[in-house]
C-alpha cells in the first residue's frame, strides 16, 4: 500500500477490521515461510528491526540481522517464539540484509535457506543447518554456487525432489542479473537494467536441488508466467508480473506457483503442470495490505489452507516494521483460489 496514504488511516479501526491479527508482538516479523513438520506448524520469518538506515528503493531500511523461528501446536494455539536460530555474525559470507528466508526438512536434518548481501554488496543465498526445526542452525561457509538475488522458496514435490525458487527486483537484484553475470554498471538505481515496458517482463528463478540441499543441481532457470494468450506477461504489466516473494505449493495435482507484485502490492498466482512451469496467471490471493511489502507462503494444516503474510499495521505503518497473520484460504470448483480482502 502506497506510503502516502498510511497517514490517512485510522489503525484502531483498521485492526478491528483486519481478518486476523499479528501471531506475535513482542518483535517484528515478516516474510513468513510456514510447514508442517510432524504435525506441527513452523513459520521462518525475516526478522525485523529498526537499525536506522535510511529509506530507499533499495530496501536498505530492511537491515534484518537474524532470524527466529516461531512454531505454534495447531492453527488456533499461540505462536512460540525459539530465539534465535542464525545470526548475520556467524555466516561467514554474509554482511547484512537478512532478508526472506524459507527452510525444509531432510531424512531429520532442518535446513534454513536464506538471502543476504556479502561483503561485495551483491545478494547471494545460503543455507544453514540444524538437527531441530527451530535451530540452531550451522551456515555453510560460502553460499549456494550460482545462486543470486533473494527470496529462495524450497518446495518438495511428491516424488522427494527438491527445488528452489527464488529472486526479486529492484532491491533483490535480479535485473542486474540479466546476462548471467552480475552487471555492476552504473546507476544504481532500481529501475535501471530492467526490460522495457513492452518486453517481457523479469522471470522468476527455479532450480532442483542436490541431494543433499546444499547446492543447486543445473544451473538456476527461468520460470515462466504466461497470460490468458500463452504470452509472457510483459515488464509494464505491474498489476501482474513477478516482483519479488516466491512460492511453491501443490493443489489437487496441479503446481499453483504464487508471487508478490511489488510496487503494485498484490499477491498473485499462476498454475502450472509442471515444478519448472510454463505457469499461466490466475489470479489474485491477497488485495494490498498496510506497508510497501507483500510477501506471504501457504501451507496445508490438518486438511485446510492458509495464507501466512504480513502486514505493518502493529507498527502503525512503519514499511520495515511488519508482523506475521494467518489467515485461511478456499479454491472454488476449478481450483481458483478466492480472493482475500485484508481488512474486511
Ligand atoms: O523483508 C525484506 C524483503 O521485503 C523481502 O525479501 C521481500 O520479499 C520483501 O518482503
């Protein structure tokens, strides 16, 4: 939602409209990764801080240092915050930004898959390890090889291959990206390096993961959304193409992989048959909520749907000041999914 008009708002009235209300408040959290691990539910959120950097188009006011692990028995019992499970300081890569992290489990081992810029001001994604899904986790001592940007998403298919999506522009980098190398021409600015408005727009990454999770399999492809003609959606297209936010799940056989809008503040989806895609857009899950960002994951618990996201309405519209929601989602007969509106 447009920073603007946050000024305008009534959030007394606002959070009694809200469709649910932030999981935990006694810290920021945003960006949350939710799964099911032995029944029980555990959501990877950023963690967010005020570290008093200035605002940008960058997002360099999202100086996130670490990461905890929130974990909650059913749907309905409250949210339990594990402290911390990684910090920036015991990656040996990684400067700063930890930005959206997501995490899977493996024959009993957890691991936490996370973005953040190294010393050389570049995003890159790591993973960590650890023997319990709230952490600790142990960073691998460089980054994911031929990984770049933000936002890695792992998804694992029925058949137990894994795979991960990622990337996010402007600030996440993925247009600097666009020769394969990373372009560190000037300017610096977000807009620059992005395709025109009438080409096609940035694609979303995807690669299978190694065996054992710590590496891509191939080098990382595109992932192709599709409009209603079998067309790429185009650059200009904000009200639907793929800025940032990633994530996989799987409906009735069909791959539903869904995305947030950015500067236009939806979250999307398009379907797919296939883990690689080409996926085709369908529509959207979730109208604006209160804050610049949109960044959600869904998560099957105990036979229902739920949309986990965020929204800056504890922090009274401070953009980097977000907190985690829950709320549950439906399909409609052909498998859309119905739209949800925050603050009803
Ligand atoms: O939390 C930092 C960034 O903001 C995430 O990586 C983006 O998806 C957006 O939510």
């Amino acid at each position: 939602m447009p920073e603007d008009s946050i000024e305008h708002i009534d959030f007394k009235d606002l959070n009694e409209r809200a469709i649910s209300q932030p999981l935990v408040k006694h810290i920021y959290t945003a960006d949350p990764s939710a799964h099911v691990f032995d029944g029980k539910i555990y959501i990877y959120p950023s963690h967010d801080v005020d570290a008093g950097e200035a605002f940008d188009d960058l997002g360099s006011h999202f100086a996130m240092e670490d990461y905890h692990v929130i974990s909650m028995d059913t749907i309905d019992s409250e949210a339990v915050d594990h402290g911390v499970a990684l910090h920036v300081n015991d990656v040996p890569w990684a400067d700063k930004q930890m930005w959206a992290p997501d995490a899977n489990e493996k024959d009993g081992k957890y691991y936490l898959f996370f973005p953040a810029k190294g010393y050389d001001g570049i995003f890159k994604i790591g993973v960590a390890v650890g023997d319990s899904p709230v952490g600790p986790f142990t960073a691998q001592p460089e980054p994911i090889k031929g990984s770049f940007s933000i936002d890695p998403a792992v998804f694992k298919d029925d058949d137990g291959v894994y795979y991960m999506y990622f990337g996010g522009i402007w600030g996440g980098q993925l247009q600097r990206w666009r020769e394969g190398k990373f372009n560190a021409e000037f300017p610096e600015s977000p807009m620059a390096h992005l395709p025109a408005d009438n080409e096609p727009a940035l694609c979303p990454k995807v690669a299978k993961m190694t065996d054992d999770l710590l590496e891509f399999a191939h080098e990382a492809k595109d992932l192709l959304i599709l409009d209603e003609k079998g067309e790429p959606l185009l650059n200009g297209d904000n009200e639907r193409r793929f800025f940032e936010a990633a994530w996989m799940h799987k409906y009735q056989g069909k791959y539903y992989f869904s995305y947030s809008t950015g500067d236009t503040h939806f979250i999307c989806y398009a379907i797919g048959d296939s883990p690689y895609g080409p996926f085709t857009y369908a529509g959207r899950i979730l109208e604006p909520v209160v804050g610049w960002t949109s960044h959600h994951s869904i998560c099957e618990v105990s036979g229902k749907w739920y949309l986990f996201y965020h929204d800056s309405s504890l922090s009274e519209g401070v953009t980097h000041l977000r907190s985690v929601k829950v709320a549950e989602i439906t399909y409609d007969a052909e498998g859309k999914i119905n739209t949800l509106l925050p603050y009803s």
